[in-house]
C-alpha cells in the first residue's frame, strides 16, 4: 500500500530525530512492501522565521490531505518573548484542533531494561507491585482539544491603570467529554480492563461534568473496572504506586502534566511516544492522526548528537498501529528497540543511575537509531 505522511520536523532536536525514523520507516517499507511518501511541512519556530506565522496556512492544509502527520518538536528560546499567538507552540495546537485530534494517547511503562533509570526505588515498585515486580504500564489519554487550552481567555483592565487581571476558562461540553472516554474505555477493554477518571471534582464544576457523563458510560462497561481519583492525589500515587494504574482518562491540562510525571517513571522523556486520534478514525472529517515524541525540541542539546530518537521512532510504530492498521510493522519496529535496549546501548538520557553500568554503552543519536535499524533488518 501507499501511505502519504506530513513531517513537521520542527525546532531543536526536532529534525534529528524525525531523520532517523524517516530511515526506519523507509526500511519498514522494503520490507513490508509499503510505500511511505513524505511530505516535509513547516511549522513552529522554523516557520516563524520563514513565513511570520507558527502554522501557515498551507501546512495545515496539506496536512490535512495527508494519511497520517509526523512530528518533531517545536519551540525554542529564541521565540519565547513572542506574544501567545505568535509562539510555535501556537502550531501544535493549530495542528491538533486543525486535524481534530481530540485523544492524546500517552503510553508510559518501565521496560525492564531501563529499571535503573527509573527514579523510584526499587523497593516502591516492587512493595506496591501485587506481583511484586519492579514494573508498571499505564496508558494515560488526555483530552486533547478543549479545556483551558482552548477556552476563552483575556485581560481586562479598569482603565486607569491598564490590564488589573487575566483569565482562560476550563469549558467541556458533553459531546467533548463521551468522545474520549469512548476511546479510553475502548482502550482499557484491549489492556488489562481499568480505567480511571482523573479530575479535581471536589473543587471545579467542569469536573464534576466529567464525574457524572463518565459514571453513566461506566454503567455501559461492567467488563471495565473504572475509578475516579482527584488529580493531587494522583500525582502522589504515580510516585507511589505506579503499578496501580492502567488506563487513566483526563482533560487537557491535567494530562499535560500528569504524563511528564509518568515519563519521567519510565527512565526519560526521551522514550514516550504519543498518538493523537480523532478525525476520520473516530468519526470525523480528516484522515490524519498526529504522532509525536512528548520530549519537546531540548534546544540545549540539539545538534549534538546527544538526542534520544527512541521516542520518535516508537511514535512511528504507534502512526503504523492506529492509523495505518500495520500491527506486524508496528511490533517489528517495537521488538527492534527492545533488542537495541537489550544489548546495552544508552543515549545519555537513559544511561543507569547506579554505577552498576558494566553492560551499558554510552551513544549518541545516529548509534542508537543505526543500531534500531540494524536490528530491523533482520526481524
Ligand atoms: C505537550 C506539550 C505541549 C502541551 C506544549 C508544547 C504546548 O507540553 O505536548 O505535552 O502543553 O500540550
Ligand atoms: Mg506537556
């Protein structure tokens, strides 16, 4: 088959990163027999520089054709003092609401390989683990195009003495709320069957929105076991007893935050990939669903050969599974990671945390992703 797929490379470590899966993806293609033709897009603060805007017109048009989107990063200090609309992460949100991507899926796990990488203690893992094993695997989905990221926000002014006070507003409505708590109930009955509805219902009324429409669609999923927990809390329990969690569903800006905690629990940032859905996948009016590391565009070591392309390369497999229905390519590139990690390699970011290092070899961007390739090959 032929797939056409929008690259937004981005800022930062952003192009490294999306060149090796590029190469990833070119080899899955020989070998499955794919086509995958690219089409390079700008967006963020490259575009700003070129075009005056975070998110021309034509990218999102052209993205919007495409049968999937893959992206970098955007972002950087040289266009942080921009006003709010004129900021590149102004183009991940036009992308997002653009595509009508409205569930970000945000898997984190600890792979065994990475255990000393893991800032928890060995001991919290295994003593709130009921298998008592050192690990976890939780999939956060987050709301991904509404909230407050979207809401009605301003300043208003008493006139004299100019702007006195500034809002944005947290509004979900129903038909927002049952859509991506379809796609994580749908989620958690191919996992381990829990789900848990993450909110600050003892404080805000748009939570207690969430509390009511998600306990009636929990009615409709005996098979499911759900929860309801409030965000302060689950931000302790991640620390906790990660193991405790498999499917948690929240709005926008609590799983913003929630999965750079998660994240972090897996060994870095520099692991986890995400998968934004929506569109046609789920009803609605464009193919494209957007596919991006979470680790952002890291200016400080962009360049340098220092940046982890496992998180983007592991987005590509999440683009083939969902988007594409490529499950076998999908696995093929996962297992290719697992035995790259296996047989030591580290990018800086993932090396151990204890000094016991005696299998580990310390590489930089091109090793770890031509060491993934070398792996695919012979899947
Ligand atoms: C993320 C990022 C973005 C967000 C920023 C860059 C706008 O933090 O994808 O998690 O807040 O959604
Ligand atoms: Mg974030």
């Amino acid at each position: 088959m032929n797939y056409s797929i929008a690259l937004v490379p981005g800022d930062g470590i952003g192009p490294e990163v999306i060149s090796k899966t590029v190469d990833v993806l070119d080899l899955v293609g020989d070998k499955f027999g794919h086509v995958f033709n690219f089409v390079e897009l700008e967006a963020g603060g490259r575009a700003i520089d070129s075009t005056g805007e975070p998110l021309p017109a034509a990218t999102l048009e052209t993205a919007r054709q495409c049968d999937a989107l893959l992206l970098g990063a955007v972002g950087g200090p040289k266009w942080e003092t921009l006003p709010g609309d004129l900021r590149p992460e102004k183009a991940l949100l036009g992308l997002r609401a653009g595509l009508g991507v409205f569930a970000n899926l945000r898997p984190a796990s600890l792979l065994p390989q990475l255990k000393d990488a893991c800032p928890l203690k060995d001991g919290v893992l295994t003593a709130s683990n009921p298998e008592g094993k050192a690990n976890f695997d939780i999939l956060i989905v987050r709301e991904l195009t509404g909230g407050i990221y979207f809401g009605e926000r301003g300043r208003e002014g008493d006139g004299k003495s100019g702007e006195s006070s500034a809002f944005d507003t947290e509004k979900y409505s129903r038909a927002e709320i049952e859509r991506v708590l379809h796609v994580a109930y749908d989620a958690a009955s191919k996992r381990r069957g829990k789900l848990c509805l993450v909110d600050k219902a003892n404080v805000l009324e748009s939570s207690r929105f969430w509390r009511e429409i998600t306990m009636k669609i929990a009615a409709e999923h005996t098979n499911i076991e759900t929860s309801y927990m409030y965000v302060d809390n689950c931000a302790m329990q991640l620390i906790r007893a990660p193991c405790q969690f498999d499917v948690i569903v929240t709005s926008n800006i609590f799983g913003d935050i929630l999965s750079d905690e998660a994240s972090v629990l897996s060994g870095s940032i520099g692991m986890l990939a995400s998968a934004s859905i929506g569109g046609k996948l789920a009803g609605g009016k464009y193919p494209a669903g957007m596919y991006e590391p979470i680790h952002g565009s890291a200016p400080d070591i962009a360049g340098k050969d220092l940046a982890n392309p496992l998180a983007a390369i592991l987005s590509a497999a999440m683009m083939l599974r969902y988007s594409f229905s490529l499950e076998k390519e999908a696995q093929a590139i996962e297992s290719a990671v697992n035995k790259t990690l296996d047989s030591g390699l580290r990018t800086k970011d993932i090396a151990s945390r204890t000094k016991n290092t005696a299998n580990e070899k310390l590489v930089g961007t091109n090793e770890m992703a031509g060491a993934v390739i070398k792996a695919l090959e012979t899947e």
